[in-house]
C-alpha cells in the first residue's frame, strides 16, 4: 500500500504494530469523545477560497521561539513512540532535522537523551513530566542541558494519567504478570516485523530517560505502576518557580486548554503555551482544540507564544489552526504513524505531503506566507 495521505499512515501503523502498542499510541480516555472530536472540529472549519491573487513563491518558514522553522510544524512528544520502529526517536529527530522543523523528547521515550543527542545535529526540545522525585527531576533537567536541548516544554495536564479503557482491552494495563506477558507476546509474533525489527533488533528495551529510577524492572508494567505511584498530583503553579530555577531556556507549557490558565501562565512569564487536551487521552468530554484556541489566543497571542496541537491529519488543518491563532502545530499521532509504516523516510515523506497540502492551501485562500494567515482565511459565521 502506497501512503499518500497521513490516514494511509495510519492504516499501514495499524497492520504493522502489535495491537497493545497501536491502541495505546491511537486510543483516548474513556468513551473517546474528545479524541474524535479533535478530528471532526477541526475538518469542520470552513476556508475561505480566494480567486484572482498572486500566490506564487509561496513561503511556508516562520520563526517560532527565536527559531526558524522551515514548516510551522514540530514533531510532538509521544512517550513510547520510539517503540513503533527500530530506536524510533533516533529516526524521527533525523527526519525532524532534514525538513527543518523541531522534534520534542518525551519524557517516557524509548531512546535517552544522550542517544538522541548523538543522532542530532540541532538542538531539540525536551518535554517534562512532574514527578515526585526532585532529585531525580534536577538529574533529568541537567542531562537535557547538557544534551543541547534549547527548549523545556512542560506537560501540565496530567497530575494523573486518564482512563484508557483500550489499554485494559488489549492487555497492555490491568493484565499484569505472565498473563499480561503471554497476551503481549502473542500479538508480537503476529506482526513478525515489528517482532524482528523492534522486538529482537531494536534492544535495549528501556524508557532511557527513567531507567535510573526504573533500575532492572523494565517491563511495560513496571513503567505503569512507576507512572501511578510517581507523577505529582500536587502540581501547582508555585512549580514552575522551582523549574524556572532548574532551567534557563525557554519554557512552554503543554496542556493548557482554558483562558483563565493561559492568562496565568502569561503573568507567570513563561515563553509559550500549547493549546492541548492531550489528544483526547486525559480528561475525556473537555473542548476540543479547535473550540478552545481562539479564545486563548485572543487572550494571551500578544503575550506569549501560543501553539496548538489535536486532531492534525492535513495540511488543511495547520492552516486551519494557525488561522485559528496559533502560531506552530505540533503533530503527534501523524509522525509516529508514519514512523511505524516506514521507519525515518516515511516520517519525512509525511512532513513533504504536509507541506505540499499546505502550499496548496495557502494558495487557494490567497496568501503567500505564514505570518499571512489569520481569521480572514476563515469563512466568518456572523
């Protein structure tokens, strides 16, 4: 099957990932309302066609945080991506860099730092989860540090994991021990290439940047029961102090979907927000992305930088999200679907086909460059 559209990608990721693997990476919480949602919302804004303009030599660059970037996008943080191929975070920076957009480590990635830091050539961003363990956290921050990375984007919507009922369905959580093991291993060997390439080739496999504290438990439910027992429910705003102490780059707060929060977070002085339900893994039946980012924009855009992610699967859809106000999208299932249909040169097929829908796009609505787009691309509702 040939991919020409991020869907392709998807099905390709589907056929090829082990089951418990695909629906952690593809599933929501609960009922899933608002993962569907983030899809549906977005496809069902209305662009504004333009006729008789001047749209050649189109410019897709922006400049994000000080930084160019080549496309307004950026690769999403996605813990346990890097298990849908070979090293996948590895392969995924590299595809990042050759398209010139930046690529953001989870915290619970496949590879460590360090590995991905060998791979780059540019610095790239890291996400932070807050944990319990301060001692630990101080370790995590000055390994990014010393990794390169230029940005901290800090998750603030998960003080405790969702519910994510396709993970009990598919034995990747509350099968724990042998059973949940056999279940796992079963759906590995029906997949022989996942099994080959990521099961037996693809080792060490460990969460690199928690092993210290995972030490010789490594198996998935470990990293579970770690994730319960360590994440900071009493996560509050007087934190950032403490990692504004830790950390003298930029800092952008992902998970922010509600006005009053983005007008804190802007007198609280960090550099940007991510408009963001998680992709609809968190609190299921909240906003959708679409429905909560001109709000915040409006709100804090003059303020701080405000990028958005949810629901991404075109070209059509950045626009829509920049027209929106955001500034960058960031894309999260798009490029580890692609990573798991093929590895490094899909991921950077993807990034090409999103640009080239893009450019299409922006050209069919009458504009030339990024800093173009607004409202105005948008057909108005009044």
């Amino acid at each position: 099957m040939q991919a020409i559209s991020i869907g392709d990608y998807r099905e390709l990721a589907r056929r090829r990932l082990p089951r418990f693997l695909f629906d952690y990476l593809d599933g929501g919480s609960f009922a899933e309302t608002t993962l569907r949602d983030n899809v549906s919302a977005l496809s069902a804004v209305q662009l504004r066609q333009r006729v008789l303009r001047d749209v050649s030599g189109a410019d897709l660059t922006t400049e994000v945080l000080g930084q160019r970037w080549q496309l307004p996008v950026a690769l999403a943080p996605i813990g346990l991506g890097g298990l849908t191929a070979r090293r996948g975070e590895v392969q995924a920076v590299r595809a990042a860099e050759k398209a010139g957009v930046p690529f953001i480590l989870s915290t619970v990635a496949a590879c460590p730092l360090e590995e991905v830091a060998r791979a780059a050539t540019q610095p790239f961003w890291f996400q932070l989860y807050m944990i319990r363990d301060r001692a630990f956290m101080r370790d995590l921050l000055a390994r990014a540090r010393t990794a390169g990375c230029s940005t901290l984007v800090f998750t603030v919507d998960m003080p405790v994991p969702g519910t994510r009922y396709r993970d009990y369905h598919s034995g990747l959580a509350g099968a724990p021990g042998l059973r949940g093991q056999l279940r796992r291993v079963g759906q590995a060997l029906a997949h022989p290439r996942w099994a080959w390439d990521v099961g037996l080739c693809g080792r060490p496999h460990q969460l690199g940047n928690i092993a210290p504290v995972l030490g010789d438990k490594t198996g998935l439910e470990d990293f579970f029961a770690w994730m319960r027992g360590n994440f900071e429910p009493q996560l509050n705003w007087h934190d950032l102090e403490w990692i504004r102490a830790e950390w003298q780059g930029p800092i952008v707060l992902k998970g922010v979907l509600d006005a009053e929060d983005a007008r804190e977070a802007a007198a609280q002085g960090v550099d940007g927000i991510i408009v963001s339900n998680h992709g609809g893994r968190q609190l299921d039946g909240v906003p959708s992305t679409v429905q909560a980012l001109p709000a915040i924009a409006a709100a804090v855009g003059d303020q701080l930088t405000v990028l958005a992610d949810g629901g991404v699967r075109s070209g059509l859809d950045v626009l829509r999200l920049l027209a929106l106000g955001a500034r960058g999208v960031l894309l999260g299932r798009a490029w580890v679907w692609a990573l798991a249909a093929g590895g490094q040169p899909a991921v950077e097929r993807m990034l090409l086909l999103l640009a080239a829908e893009l450019r299409v796009a922006m050209a069919l609505t009458g504009t030339r460059r990024i800093a173009d787009i607004d409202s105005r691309v948008l057909v108005s509702k009044n």
